[in-house]
C-alpha cells in the first residue's frame, strides 16, 4: 500500500507512546454541577489524550475534530518538544505560515501522534469525523489509511459551508469542506436519518393499500448482456405489448414480473397510459421505520453554513463585554447531523480541538431534542478555553440573554412541474401548517429559492434563549507523573490517579474508576490479572514497613479469587517469590514498575 512519507516522520511515529502521563485535577469554581459525565479540559491536546487513555481507552462511540486547515494564514505553532535535531530547529522557526516551506511536514508531524491516541482512546464500534479543507485532504486521508487502515475508510462527505460566491476571489471560489470518516472496525454501524418533508414529496399517488410513489422497472443493462430480461409486457389498461429499450432492460425477470402483476405492484401511470410501467414502493413499507440512508453530499441548507455558525455565536453572547471574534466556528446543526449519523442516543462524543465548543452545544441539543443521555469530552489548548469554549456550554446549558430572530424550517418542498400540477394540496398544506404552528411564531414566511420552496416560522426574542440543562467538569492538567520522584516526595499523586495510570500501562485497557477499593488496594481486574495498588501519597508511610507487600497480605489477596492472577504495585515486599507464584500473586515494585505485562 502507498504510505505517506513526510520529513520528521521517524520522530513523531511512536512519539505518543513518551508523552508523559499528566492527571486531569478539576476546578469546581468552573464547573457546573458534578458527576455529568461531561469533561471540558485546557490543556496541549497530545497530553489530554494522554491523560484520557487511563479512563477511556477504547471507551469513545465518537470522535470529531476540527484541526488546523495548514492554509498558510493561521499562524499556529508546533511545540510538542519532540527530542530531536530537526524539531529543534524547526521550533525556531514557529509559528508556522505560508513563508515555511516545510509547513505541510510540520503540520503532519502535529497531526501524526494525536491521531494514533485518538484511534487508540475509539471503541471497536466507534467512528471518526474530520473536517478539513483542499490544503490537507489527501495528506489526511493517507495518514487515516495509515493509523486506521484503508479498509477502514468509510466515505468523504462534502459540506457546503458556503451558500454565496465570494466574488473577489481570482480563481475558483471553494465552496466546501471535507468530513472525512473513518471506523475502527466493522463493528461500526451507523444510523438512518429521520424521514423530512422532501423525503415524502415523491410518494404522491396513493390506493387502498396506502401511499406510495413509482419506481423504475428497468436496469442499466442491455439486452445482450441480460437476454432474459429482454421481453414484451402488456398494458392491462390499453391492451398494448410494451417492450424495454434494448439498452436497458426490464429489471424484474418473467416471472418475477408476473408476481408483480398478482400483488397489484405494476403501476401504468395515474391515467393508465404511461409508455413503460413503474413498480410500486409503499412508504409503509420502508424499512428500519421509514429513516433515510445518509449521503456523501451535505448541503447548506440541512447543516448550515460558516456564516450561521458565527451569528449562532454572536447571538450566544450577546451581552457579553467584549466582542466575540472566532474565525472558524462550525454550525451547530453540522455536528448534530454527525452525531445523528454516528452514534447512539447513549454515545461518548469526544473532540480534541474543540474552540469555540459546537460539538458540547451540539451534544446538549440533540439530548434535549430526543432525550437522549450523550456525554461529550472537549479538549482546548489556547486561553480562550474557559471564557469562550466552557463559557459557550454555560450559556447554553444554563440559557443566555438574545435579541433578535429565531427560525424554524417547517416544510422544504422542491418545486417541480409535477408538484404544479397539484398547487391547491400544497396550498392547502401550506395553510394547515400555519393554522397549526402560527401561535407559536410571530410570522411564517414563504420563499422559493433554487427550485425550492421554503416555510420558516419567525419569532422575536427579546428577553432570555431557555437553557438545555446538564453539566460539565472543567479540568486543567496536572504535571507529570514521575515515578522515580515518588520515593523523594517531589511528586505524591493521590491514588486514583496513579492507579489509573499504573493499570493501563500494565494492561492496557481503561480504569473503571467505580471498581476501584482504595481501602483494600485493590484498583480492579483486565482479562488477564487482578490488579493491586500498595500505596498512600505520604512520603513517611512509603517508606514504612507497611508499605510493603508480606506473605500475610499475599495470602489474604490470593484469597480473593483464583480465576486470575494477581499483580501486586508496591513500594516494597518482604517475602520472596518463590512465596507468592504458588499463590498466584506477582510483585510490580515501585518506582520502577511501568511497562505492560500483558502483551499484545
């Protein structure tokens, strides 16, 4: 398979596997409420993942990130002090614009280690989305290929993320983005999207059976390379014999036909002249309760736009003191349609570059919409990380000052010559939905644009957008752990935290916090072993003898459960191992315990 070589790539291959595990310690003034599930951390996002696997590791149903595009305009900075000649003197040279030639290698370099976390903190069901823009598509999509495995590849969405021509653009105006999306394994399976208007505008014709619209009853194939389906119909209604064009035969065979013809699914047209018959499709019918397979084309119109994602911000805070200025938010109604797609209504949403927040916005949104019970994970570097990323979901979960328009689509109908045929239903459709909604707006307005006719109902705001409820834990990160400073009191972490980190570097797999006995040292078991931490963070007991692992407390462990084996972190042990295999226990001391035991 081709791969991808860029310049620094020998140095950031495995460099996620030296970045130091740092504890996440929360900041209850920032908070709001606790135990939600929800985690909002400042901090480098290479040591935020880091600092998730312990917790998460194969956890996450679904990761979304919008990274830096590498347009050459965004000045960002790469500074992951990889030890290194080249990425030394390439720190010299920060931040990154178009003047640096080698800006698409560093640019790679950042993106290569938090990709391999992010597939490593995904669940065996989960699915990745990236958003990206021409300058890095294809280096992107070779170096998912590489972490994630071509096969994994699952489709390219484009996002018109423009609904307007810039007209003093010299070449040709972009109007997309790309999304592109990725499983860890088949065991992905992602969502129908519920049925629209749109959706139902060609099931026009209807009968005793129900409604339904016609469906094409011939196939691309010609009459050389399907014979069989190359044969005369006849007409019930005019008497004639009818058959296919040579190029494209009859999709059903004879007998299938005449199967058709019994169960009443051959439809000659509403006047029963039509030149060819059409097959009937009832809408009762549609599997997986009528939802629609999602596409790679995501318009405008369904997901919104860049210009929607700034006034979406804008109007969230309206009353602040100073004003707002992110270049490059995402409407929330995007994320949305992800999440739709990608997830269940019980999913782990994470995203590490999370700026101004949509993704929380957008996970709070759609639980309040269906009720479901999402949780998200966002992960921000910069400063703007509590007064605009965490601030952004304060507002929305606790509801913010607004003045001005909000809107609603309630019928999208894409106009035809068919549909002006029957002008006085949709008129009559028309004036039912205003009947029925008109009270809850102060105005229904109706535009044709594009072939497309659209009804929105409009409503002033002027006092207070209610609140969507929930809750998050905002967290900084702490420094590294060192265990080879925990014998001098330099660092002591609380157990938890080094517990957390201990089992998943020795078993790979994440910490159930809620298993954890911190009274007995137990911390909770893998497929392989039961896993025990001896330890308190107080430097005077760490050198006590009771920080030791002896025969009494082997054998009170191995009486817990011989379906595993036990390992045992300790400072110290005071029996000999020819002591504890018989009982199935083995010592990991500290503080020079950290490698997996169990291998892949």
């Amino acid at each position: 398979m081709p791969e991808l070589y860029f310049k620094g790539k020998e140095f950031v291959y495995n460099h996620h596997l030296t970045v130091p595990f740092r504890p996440l310690e929360q900041v209850p003034e920032k908070s709001i409420g606790t135990d939600s599930g929800n985690l909002i951390i400042h901090g480098d996002n290479l040591h935020a993942l880091k600092a998730l696997l312990p917790h998460y590791a194969g956890k996450v149903d679904c990761i979304f990130i919008d990274p830096p595009y590498n347009t050459g305009n965004e000045n960002w900075c790469y500074n992951d002090n990889v030890n290194s000649p080249i990425m030394k003197e390439w720190l010299s040279n920060n931040p990154v614009n178009k003047e640096d030639m080698l800006r698409h290698d560093k640019w790679a370099c950042l993106m290569y280690p938090r990709l391999k976390l992010l597939h490593e903190l995904l669940s065996d069901r989960g699915s990745f989305w990236m958003t990206i823009d021409d300058n890095e598509v294809h280096r992107s999509r070779m170096m998912l290929d590489d972490i994630f495995g071509e096969e994994n590849f699952a489709a390219n969405v484009v996002w018109q993320k423009r609904y307007a021509t810039a007209n003093d653009n010299t070449g040709i105006a972009p109007m997309h983005d790309h999304v592109l999306v990725y499983q860890k394994s088949d065991g992905w399976q992602r969502n129908l999207l519920e049925r629209t208007a749109e959706n139902d505008q060609q099931y026009r014709y209807e009968d005793d059976r129900g409604v339904f619209r016609p469906d094409n009853y011939t196939c691309n194939k010609s009459a050389d390379e399907r014979p069989n389906l190359y044969y005369p119909v006849i007409n019930p209604h005019t008497k004639e014999e009818v058959w296919p064009n040579r190029t494209a035969v009859w999709r059903y065979s004879k007998e299938r036909h005449e199967q058709n013809i019994q169960d009443d699914l051959v439809f000659w047209g509403k006047d029963g002249k039509a030149k060819v018959p059409s097959f009937k499709r009832y809408r009762h019918l549609l599997r997986s309760g009528g939802g629609t397979v999602p596409t790679t084309w995501w318009p405008h119109e369904v997901v919104g736009h860049t210009d929607e994602a700034k006034k979406e911000i804008n109007a969230i805070f309206a009353d602040a003191d100073t004003k707002i200025d992110f270049v490059t938010p995402k409407p929330t109604r995007l994320i949305e349609r992800i999440l739709q797609v990608a997830a269940d209504s019980d999913a782990l949403i994470l995203d590490s570059f999370a700026g101004s927040g949509t993704t929380a916005h957008a996970v709070l949104s759609l639980n309040a919409k269906d009720g479901g019970n999402r949780n998200f994970i966002l992960v921000e570097c910069e400063d703007y990380a509590d007064n605009l990323t965490a601030e952004r979901v304060r507002r929305v979960i606790n509801g913010y000052e607004y003045e001005g328009t909000q809107k609603e689509e309630l019928l999208r109908q894409k106009v035809s010559y068919s549909t002006l045929k029957d002008v006085p239903k949709l008129l009559r459709e028309i004036e039912h939905l205003e009947q029925v909604k008109g009270k809850q707006f102060d105005k229904i307005t109706k535009t044709i644009k594009d072939d497309t006719l659209l009804v929105m109902g409009e409503k002033k705001i002027t006092e207070r957008t209610e609140g969507l409820g929930g809750g998050f834990t905002y967290c900084e990160l702490g420094p590294p752990l060192d265990l080879d400073k925990l014998l001098t009191g330099e660092q002591l972490p609380d157990y938890k935290s080094l517990g957390a980190w201990l089992f998943h570097t020795a078993t790979g797999e994440p910490l159930d916090q809620h298993g954890v006995r911190e009274a007995d040292w137990y911390l909770g078991d893998s497929p392989s072993y039961h896993v025990w931490l001896i330890y308190k963070p107080d430097l005077d007991w760490l050198k006590s003898r009771d920080a030791a692992l002896t025969l009494t407390l082997a054998e009170k462990i191995a009486a817990t459960g011989k379906d595993k084996r036990h390992l045992v972190f300790a400072p110290a042990r005071f029996v000999a191992s020819k002591h504890l295999l018989p009982l199935g226990v083995e010592h990991a001391p500290l503080p020079f315990a950290l490698y997996r035991f169990e291998k892949d």
